[in-house]
C-alpha cells in the first residue's frame, strides 16, 4: 500500500510542479493551488496513518454527539468496566484502550510533556480513577490533558489495536466553548486516530445537522457508522434495519452500518443471557474489532480511504468541470501509479 500512496503523493507533487514550470502557468493558477491543497489535506495525512500502522499502532476510535452511547459500547466492547459513563455530558477527555498484561494508566499531559503512569491492582480500581480523570477534572485541567490510555487484559482488543473513546461533540464542556472543545476533538483525531466509527443514536431514529456536519469535518476516517440504542423488537429488527439504512445512507456515503443495543450486550455479560446477547448486536462489532487486529483487515481500511480520496479528487472543483483527461499529469507519474495500484488492489477509476 506504500507505493500507492507515495505514487499518488508523487503524481500530484510532479504535475503540480510542471504546470508551474510551464508557460502561461498563471492560468493554472488554481489547478495547482488544488493540486497541492488536495496532496497536503487528503493524500499526506493517508501517508501518515500508514507509517503510524507499520509502527504497529492502529487506532479505532468512535466519535459521535455526547450521550448517543459511546462510553456505554465501550463497556460492552471491552467486556470490562473500565469505561467510565454517566448521564448528561461526561467523557472529558480521549481515553484509549490497549491491550497488555497489567491494569495500567497513563496519562498524556500536554503542557508539561509529561507522561504519568499508574498500576492497579483490578479493572474497577482503574475505573475509579479513570472517573476521577475524566469527569472531575475541571476544564482547564482536562485542555492540559491529550489523551489516557488504559492498558489491560482486555481479550476483545488483543492484537494491537488501540480503541478509543472520545468526548462527545454538540454540547461544550462546562467552561469551554463550542468551537474549542470541537477543535480538540478533531486535532485527535488528525493527530492519533487511523479509523472512526461514527456513532449516533437511534433512539429517535434522527439524525441531527451538527451530526451531518461534523460526519463531514471527519468523514475521510469514517468507515462505519454505529447506531446505538437500538432496542426496538426483535422480530422487526430487520425491517427496522432496511427503513432506517434506506432514509440515511445518502448522509454517510460509503459508510457501513451496524446496529448496536450496548445495554442488552452489558445485561447479557453480567448475567449470562445468552439471548440478550445475541439481540444486542455486539457480536458484529467485536467480529469487526478482531478484523482489525489483522495485517489484512487493517489495509483494507487504509484502501478505502485511498479510494475515497480518489474519488473526491474527480469530483472536487477544478477537476469536475475538465475532467481528469484536460490534467496535463506527469505520464511516468501515471504508470507508476497504474503499476502499484494493480499490486496492492485499489481500482482507482478514470485514471487516464
Ligand atoms: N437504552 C440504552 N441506553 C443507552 C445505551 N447506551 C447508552 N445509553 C444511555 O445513554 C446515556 C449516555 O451514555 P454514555 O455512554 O455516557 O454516552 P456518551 O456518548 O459516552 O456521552 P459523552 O461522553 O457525553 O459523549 C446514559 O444514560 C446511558 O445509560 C444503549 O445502548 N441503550
Ligand atoms: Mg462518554
């Protein structure tokens, strides 16, 4: 998959840099303006998650409006109580979750650089932390906070992959301002995250303008949207299902939905009801999780969002009105994308 990207990275770099080399170039003034936005917006930051997934650290992190459930799935995702929920705004900070042999919690403070690390001797002796971290903290101490990560015999996330929780978008902090507690979460996720399950409630089976926006603010990470609360009867859930995916589908383009009742998952764990379970939902979720705990798994979402950027390239203006044949692109610069886009898989259609 690196050949793709640095074949895409270099065909917009190389064309951007004929066009201004060549005469009457002030008339591809925006094209290259385009070109080289488009390369540093969409295609490096691919370019990033790549070199963070050879390192070995893929995060998958669910981000949605506060109280559509987040911290709740969590609960049920991680089969431990560690995630600390509570009604009304709660998660203040990123708490991501890991994978190791001990309960343990580190915390990344911002302002100081600095990590702070502690041991546990249970998963609700960390819960009782974690609360404290993430919903005493005042505001000003939760903006000099990046992220707590939480590390733990937690078999559902075995593999290397990071899950994480984020503060609910739509309502500020108390304290905060709309726009910086947004600014936040986003920088978290430019900043951490390689894939996002978008989560929005199904409760009034709506979806709000702010979700709509901030899907799109996002939407280059987006490869699934989660709907939570999802406890209608069980032999409509089908038909449930096909209504609402058919009224919402447009709004999430290329987004698989998966439908998910996190207290039904919770009630079953604890006491053993197997049905709850099962109606819950929960087990696509964990069956999509253990996916990315593959080399496999996790290149297929990289492909997506490659795929997904090639399109909005053909789509985006100045190319819509031209098409992509009027691009005077580098020739080498197009072979050598056909050549590493037919190894790793990727269609990217139209190319010339
Ligand atoms: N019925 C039902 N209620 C749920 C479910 N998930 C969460 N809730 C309730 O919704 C409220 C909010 O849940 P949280 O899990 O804290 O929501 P959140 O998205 O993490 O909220 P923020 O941290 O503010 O972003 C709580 O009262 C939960 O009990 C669910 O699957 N079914
Ligand atoms: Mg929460």
């Amino acid at each position: 998959m690196n050949d793709v990207v640095d074949a895409f990275v270099h065909l917009l770099h190389d064309t951007e840099n004929c066009l201004r080399n060549s005469p009457g170039h002030g008339r591809a003034k925006t094209l290259i303006e385009f070109l080289r936005d488009f390369r540093m917006k969409r295609v490096n930051p691919i370019h990033k998650r790549l070199e963070r997934m050879g390192s070995g650290r893929y995060v998958l992190s669910m981000v949605g409006l506060t109280n559509v459930g987040k911290s709740t799935l969590a609960h049920a995702l991680l089969e431990h109580p560690v995630a600390p929920r509570r009604n009304g705004p709660a998660t203040a900070i990123p708490v991501e979750y890991e994978h190791g042999d001990e309960w343990l919690m580190k915390t990344y403070s911002l302002a100081r650089c600095h990590v702070d690390e502690l041991h546990f001797d249970s998963p609700q002796a960390l819960a009782q932390a974690l609360e404290r971290r993430v919903f005493a903290a005042s505001q000003d101490q939760a903006a000099k906070i990046e992220r707590v990560l939480v590390l733990g015999p937690m078999d559902p996330i075995k593999g290397g992959l990071v899950f994480a929780d984020t503060p609910g978008f739509g309502a500020a902090q108390p304290g905060d301002t709309h726009k910086n507690h947004q600014a936040r979460l986003t920088k978290y996720v430019h900043d951490h995250v390689t894939e996002v399950l978008f989560c929005v409630s199904g409760a009034n089976c709506a979806v709000k303008t702010e979700e709509v926006k901030f899907f799109a603010a996002i939407q280059e990470f987006c490869s699934t949207v989660v709907v939570t609360k999802w406890d209608g009867e069980p032999e409509a859930r089908e038909r449930e299902i096909q209504a609402y995916r058919s009224k919402y589908a447009d709004l999430f383009p290329r987004c698989r939905f998966m439908f998910i009742e996190a207290k039904w998952a919770i009630d079953g764990q604890t006491n053993g009801t197997p049905g709850k379970l099962e109606e819950s939902g929960v087990n696509e979720i964990k069956a999509f999780i253990r996916e990315k705990a593959t080399i496999e798994g996790r290149r297929s979402a990289i492909r997506q969002q490659l795929l997904l950027a090639w399109q909005d390239l053909l789509e985006l203006a100045p190319l819509r009105e031209s098409g992509l044949a009027a691009v005077p692109w580098r020739m080498d610069g197009v072979l050598r994308i056909k050549a590493a886009a037919i190894r790793d898989g990727v269609q990217f259609i139209g190319l010339p």
